[in-house]
C-alpha cells in the first residue's frame, strides 16, 4: 500500500528541492498525546521519506513551541541526526543534502525556497506563531545571513485550519505578511485540514487526540549550475 502524502507543484517545479506533507495514515491509533503519536506514525514517514528520496538526510526539527524563534543550520551546527532546535518554531538552511521538518495538525507549514541562493526555510505558523510573526522573522533571518531577497523566493503554505472551522483567517494574515515583505510568489492550498478529516489530522475537529502531519523540505546534494 502506498502511504499518503502530497506535494506542491510550484516547490517540484524548481527541480533543486525535495519536499512532501503527509498526509493521515491509515490504520495508526493517534488518540495518545503528541509523543506517543509521533513515535507511531514514525515508520509511515520514514517510508514516505524513502519514497521520495530523502531516507538518508540528516532530519532537523524544531522543539515548536508557537512563538517566533528561527534556528540556523550551517556548516558549524549540523549536530546528530535527528537534531531538534529547542525554543524554535522555524529553520534555515543553506546547506545541501539536509532535511527540515516540522509537525503540524491545523497549523500552518510554511515552505520558503530561495533559487538563487540556494536558501531554504520551513515555518511552523498557527495563530500565534503568525500573531508573533514566525514567517517574517525566518524570511528577515535568510535576508541576513544568507543575503536572500524576498523576490526571489518561493513561499508554500501547506493546508491548514481556516474559516469557518476557525475564527481566524491565520492563513490570508501570513499572505499579507509575505507580500508586505516583497515575496512575489506565495502559493497557498487553500485546503482546510477540518474540512477533511480522511486526508488530514485537525486538532481542533479532534479536540487534540489525533496525529501530526509531516512538512518536510530540503535541498539536492547536487545542483546543477
């Protein structure tokens, strides 16, 4: 059986990247706390790694705590595999061959690619991580230490929890945030995870017992010039 999971176009159309976002799997008991649930749902997502080619990267997340901080992977903090950022709710990275993930169930995963410097971002973007601005701060950080312009980048936001299931359009708000930025290109799903509890886990639908789907991105170790 092949495990669910979708990609977007626009991040497959850059040919320089992998990334998918799960989707729910069919068969696991997800109503334990999140570590439990995670610690179930880990072998359909290696499997799903392994089936878009990314089983051996190194694997970094953040500890996503719904503020506003950004850890940094570069040459001199790769670390363990595995690797969780404490404190974080987004990750950078200019560094090839690596994976960033994040787990979301009604938030927002939000994708921030950068071609021409070869930078990418993963942002974990609920209603209070957008209030604090998560996705400003990780755009402002790949501004800064990799010297990205936002007209450059490509920004991905996963499906979410939205209107009416919701009382706040967290979504359209990280739009307009990207936008007042100079991001040019901003794709959003449009999908609500409480509309579809078949494909997506929703923690609001679900009054919190249910599972996480996995954003993941990452640059190819090799790319052509």
């Amino acid at each position: 059986m092949q495990l669910p999971f979708e990609q977007f176009p626009a991040l497959s159309a850059t040919g320089i990247c992998r990334h998918v976002f799960t989707q729910r799997i069919p068969g696991i008991d997800v109503s334990h706390d999140k570590a439990e649930v995670l610690k179930g749902l880990d072998a359909a997502h290696r499997e799903i790694c392994n089936a878009i080619g990314v089983g051996d990267w190194p694997l970094f997340t953040a500890e996503q705590i719904h503020g506003n901080k950004i850890a940094v992977v570069d040459s001199c903090s790769r670390g363990p595999v595995g690797r969780e950022f404490p404190g974080c709710d987004s990750i950078i990275t200019n560094q090839r061959g690596i994976a960033l993930g994040i787990y979301v169930a009604d938030c927002c995963a939000v994708y921030i690619v950068d071609p021409k410097t070869l930078a990418i971002g993963l942002a974990h973007s609920g209603r209070k991580g957008t209030e604090l601005g998560v996705v400003t701060n990780a755009i402002k950080q790949m501004i800064d230490r990799f010297g990205s312009e936002p007209a450059n980048m490509i920004v991905q936001l996963s499906p979410c929890i939205r209107p009416p299931h919701y009382e706040i359009d967290f979504a359209a708000e990280i739009v307009r945030q990207c936008r007042a930025l100079g991001v040019r290109e901003i794709h959003d799903s449009g999908v609500c995870t409480a509309c579809d509890l078949d494909r997506y886990y929703s923690y609001r639908a679900e009054k919190g017992k249910t599972g996480r789907m996995l954003a993941l991105v990452g640059f190819v170790p090799t790319i052509a010039n």
